[in-house]
C-alpha cells in the first residue's frame, strides 16, 4: 500500500472518529480479548464496520461468482431507500465504515447514490466495489459529490481477451473509459473517493500481473491490488477458470491432480465482533462468506438491527468460534 493512499485513507477514517464511536470501538476491542480468554460470546457494543447490500442482481455472469452464475437461491431485489435510511439511522451513532456492497452490482440500485449521500450525512466513511460498468458522466459527478471515500473497480485483465474470459458480458474498453473518466472528474474538485483498481488472479491473466500494475498507474487510479479467486467447485474446475499455477496468489495448492484449500492455522474471527452483512431484505449474516444468509441472526427491517446482532444465535455463534468449531462459510476465508 503506497503511504500517500494509506494516510489519505487513514485521514477519511479518523474525520469520521467521534467520542462515542471512539468508546464503542475500544469497548468492541476489550470484549473481543476478553472473549478470547473466557471463550465466550458475550458482547454488548455495536460492530464498527457494516456492509449493505443496495442489490443482489447483476448484469455480468461471472462463472466462480454466486450471483453472476445463477447459483444465488435468495430472492432477487434491491435494498429500498427507507429501509436503508432507517438503518443507518439505527446503527450510525457507533457504526464507523459501512461498505455498500455485498452480491451484486450496487449501481443497478437507482438509490445507490441517495444511500451514500445519506451515509455521509452521518458522518460514515463510505465504501462501495463496483463492476465498473456504469461509470458514465454523470454517475462520476455525482459520485464525487456525493463524498463517497473509497470506490473499488474491477479490471481482471489487461485486454478485453482476457478481461472476458471472467467478466462475461462485460466490455473492457467500457470499463477503462469509465475509470479514467472518474478519474478525471474526481481531479476537478475533490481528492475523494480514493479509487482502487482490483485484479482477480486465475491462471488466464496471472502473466499480465505486471502489466496491470502498469495500467493502473497509466489510469491515475490510487491503488492496485491482487486479490485471490475463489473456486465453488474444485472437483469440476473447467478448462478456462483455473487457479493460478503461482500458489502465491492462490487460495489454493494443488495435490496431485487434484487442489485443495491451504492449510491455514485456525484463530478466532474478529469479524463476528467487529462486523456482519445486511442483505437487501433485512437479514444479518454474520459474514460476506454467508452468501446466502442461511446463518442470519434475523431481519433488521422487521424487529431491528440490535436484536439481532444481540440475539441468542449470534451470542451462540461468536461462542462456538471462540471455542474453535469452524462452518461452512468459513472454508473458503483466506484469513
């Protein structure tokens, strides 16, 4: 992470710090070593980082992701203005960071902009990652004025033949225009969002790793990061989407003929005291590995945010981790 990034990111962080939010944290922070200890559950702040999904429909069919592939079973639809504006309203007074972004390709909401303009009102850093696709002048206006802190963009490639092995129905020319026209827009009056270029890393575009790296630097984007794929199905991997043969950048070590997850030393999640997922209909997932929510704690639209985030089955859950029994979910966490 360059320094000019990580100070500017750290600048929008501490501007969104009260003394509320400051106690809530530490609060957080002490229960979370205290639980470690005692290996309970027990909690009573509020998470400082949320993410909130405005959408779980998409307008790429990405084969390795949930939503794009079709495999998604939740009910398609979008996250309604006064449902998100009662959340916030809810968490906002010890919440820090909210991520507007879960399933999906959040700029399909029509309220997506409303929503972090909302967000900032109460002072959150806000955060979105977006497919990159609907980038167009205006949507860059309003984004930078809108005091969104941080966009991620998606680039798996460095030309539309590789970019569309993954991206499938994206347009990679589209994508890049969209990037240096926010970039450009962003130039005129604000120096936020701070905008990130990702590459996901399979084995089609690991060779262009340094050329994207130059790409993004040649589009005046902030920062760029590698982030590793991940399979659904390792016994049924077809011939185009493959772990990269550099285990570097890889989830994944391959076995023979066959890959498996790395081995990696278990710890306890600080994810289920520090954070969880709000889905487009309410449910609190405890974890962005939760696609489909079948863990929720319940519906934050029907009883609230806090009743479930102090519930018996989250309480249950932050328990049974702490004691070392790992889920589903978490097979496929590279932490």
């Amino acid at each position: 992470m360059s320094l000019n990034f990580f100070f500017r990111y750290a600048y929008a962080l501490f501007r969104c710090l009260t003394p509320r939010r400051c106690l809530n944290l530490f609060r957080l922070t002490f229960q979370y070593f205290i639980a470690k200890i005692s290996q309970k559950g027990r909690l009573s702040a509020m998470p400082f980082s949320i993410s909130v999904e405005p959408t779980n429909c998409c307008n790429l069919a990405c084969p390795e992701c949930i939503t794009g592939s079709g495999r998604l079973k939740r009910k398609k639809g979008a996250l309604s203005f006064t449902d998100f504006s009662r959340l916030m309203d809810e968490v906002s007074p010890d919440l820090i960071h909210l991520f507007l972004y879960f399933q999906g390709e959040p700029m399909l909401n029509a309220d997506f902009v409303k929503m972090v303009r909302y967000a900032k009102s109460k002072g959150l850093f806000v955060a979105t990652s977006t497919n990159g696709h609907f980038l167009t002048d205006r949507m860059c206006e309003e984004l930078v004025h809108s005091g969104i802190d941080h966009v991620i963009i998606s680039l798996d490639g460095v030309q539309s033949s590789s970019y569309s092995v993954y991206r499938r129905q994206g347009d990679f020319e589209r994508v890049k225009n969209g990037i240096s026209r926010l970039v450009e827009t962003r130039k005129k009056s604000s120096r936020y969002p701070l905008i990130e270029l990702q590459f996901v890393v399979f084995r089609h575009n690991e060779s262009e790793i340094d050329d994207f790296k130059s790409l993004a630097k040649s589009l005046g984007v902030d920062f760029a990061t590698l982030k590793s794929a991940q399979i659904y199905d390792l016994d049924s991997l077809s011939s185009e989407i493959l772990p990269p043969l550099n285990e570097k950048y890889s989830r994944y070590e391959k076995v023979g003929s066959q890959y498996r997850l790395k081995e990696k030393k278990h710890k306890s999640c600080w994810r289920q005291w520090s954070a969880c997922v709000v889905t487009c209909d309410g449910l609190v997932s405890p974890c962005c590995y939760d696609k489909e929510a079948e863990m929720a704690y319940g519906n934050a639209f029907a009883s609230g945010f806090k009743s479930c985030w102090f519930s018996g089955k989250a309480l249950a859950l932050r328990k049974q981790l702490m004691l070392g029994k790992r889920y589903a979910i978490c097979k496929d966490c590279p932490e």
